[in-house]
C-alpha cells in the first residue's frame, strides 16, 4: 500500500517560513505500527529546502507530487488550518479513486468535507481508529470501490435543491 504524506507546509505564511512539521515523524511512526505494509512517501524528506527552490525546480516538484497523489493508494493529510497545496493533492487523489484520510478540525471547509473519505478531528482520534483497524477498513472500502469503478465520492450526491 503506497502512503502520500500531505500537509500544511507553508500555509498562509506570506514569508518563505514552514509550519511546525513534527506531525510527519509522528504519522510515520503511527503508520508503521498499525500498518507496516505501508511504504510511505513524505514530500518533507527530499525537499526540506523547498522554499528556497527557484522557481522552475518547484514548479517541478509540485507538478511531481500532485501526479504522485494520482498513483498512490492512500493519500493521508494533516490540515490543522486551510492548506492550498494540501487541498489540490487531496482533490488530485479524490478524482482518481484514491483514500483521502484526513486530520483535520476544519469539517466544515468544503475541500476537507468533500475531498475525504475520512476525516478525523485530531491525531488522538485518527491514532484510536488507527489502532481499532477502522482506517485499514475505509482505506479497504475506498480501494475495493475504486476496483469496481466507482470511487469518486460526488458521484449519486445531490444537493437539497437538486431534487
């Protein structure tokens, strides 16, 4: 199972700064001990000095990941406050089948509702439903519809006023 490390990394800084990026270590090691199968990819690793990368080389990078979060089978987001790279990675993997996990207090921001599979409120929570095998569920749900050709969660939703 391929594992996309999504988060907030600049966020809504208008300096080249990153947000505290102690969550990856944590999730990481969440995911190895509840799922060891997982090989998990965190953008972090290979490019700690993004925000100092001209602008074709992250161009490149962003591009890279976004079709990266296309191929995965899981793509799990920490968005502790509103995060447009973390959106358009949640959105690229949403569109193509793909488990969108997320941790994230913001149920009501539309991109983290309805780009998710799952969203948990903290990472207390996601480690509890971690730990009872609830994500391995979803994450098996989400797949096995994908494999059947469903997958993309707007489809057979309508809105109140749709009829």
């Amino acid at each position: 199972m391929k594992v996309f490390l999504a988060g907030i990394m600049q966020g809504s800084h208008r300096e080249p700064v990153l947000h505290g990026q102690d969550y990856r270590t944590r999730l990481k090691q969440l995911l190895s001990e509840h799922l060891p199968e997982a090989e998990v990819y965190d953008p972090l690793e290979d490019h700690g000095d993004s925000i100092n990368y001209n602008d074709h080389k992250g161009r490149d990078v962003f591009f890279r990941h976004n079709r990266m979060c296309r191929e995965v089978d899981v793509v799990l987001a920490f968005v502790p406050e509103a995060s447009m790279g973390t959106a358009i990675e949640m959105w690229e993997a949403h569109q193509n089948g793909r488990a969108v996990i997320v941790i994230s207090p913001l149920e009501h921001n539309w991109s983290v509702k309805f780009c998710s599979h799952e969203i948990y409120p903290d990472v207390e929570a996601f480690e509890a439903a971690l730990a009872d095998g609830r994500v391995r569920q979803r994450i098996r749900e989400v797949l096995e519809l994908r494999d059947e050709g469903g997958g993309r969660r707007e489809e057979g939703w309508r809105m109140k006023d749709e009829g």
